[in-house]
C-alpha cells in the first residue's frame, strides 16, 4: 500500500548572503484519496486477464497485418511474380 504523506517541510539556505527559505509541500487538493487508489488498484486486477486478452488479440493482428504487407510485396517483386502469377 502506499504512504499517505501530511506534508513534506524543506529548507534551504544560502550561505553568501545568508537568505533561509522554508517551504512545505502538503497532500490537499486534487489529490486521490487512499479509498480511490485502492478502487483503482482493485479495478486494475480486476480486467487484468481482460486486457491481456485484448493485447494478446491486438499482438496477434497486428503479426498478421505484417505477414500479409511482407507477402504481398515478395509477390510485387520481379523475380517473383513470373514465378508464381500467371496473369502477370
């Protein structure tokens, strides 16, 4: 789980001039609140085998878009095509 932080407080300095500044960062607005990251932590494993799915399917589509580009274009080439097309 990840660690829900009230502020963050740093200072810095400068030595020449002897300038101090000190800011605090704090977790209030615009946040995700701990109940929203662990509803999108739960969603997340949730379609976990559906998106794999889709990228599986995706991965496979496209393999075969390549096959087919890779194979038309041997067929386009000269010394091919009198080998194989008739109609050429």
């Amino acid at each position: 789980m990840l660690p829900v932080c009230a502020g963050l407080t740093t200072t810095s300095c400068c030595c020449r001039a002897g300038k101090q500044n000190k800011i605090t960062i704090t977790n209030d607005k615009g946040r995700l609140s701990k109940d929203e990251i662990e509803r999108m932590v739960s969603d997340a494993e949730k379609y976990q085998a559906e998106d794999e799915e889709v990228r599986r399917k995706v991965e496979a589509k496209n393999a075969l878009e390549n096959y087919v580009y890779s194979l038309r274009n041997t067929l386009r080439d000269d010394k091919v095509r009198p080998l194989c097309c008739s109609t050429y």
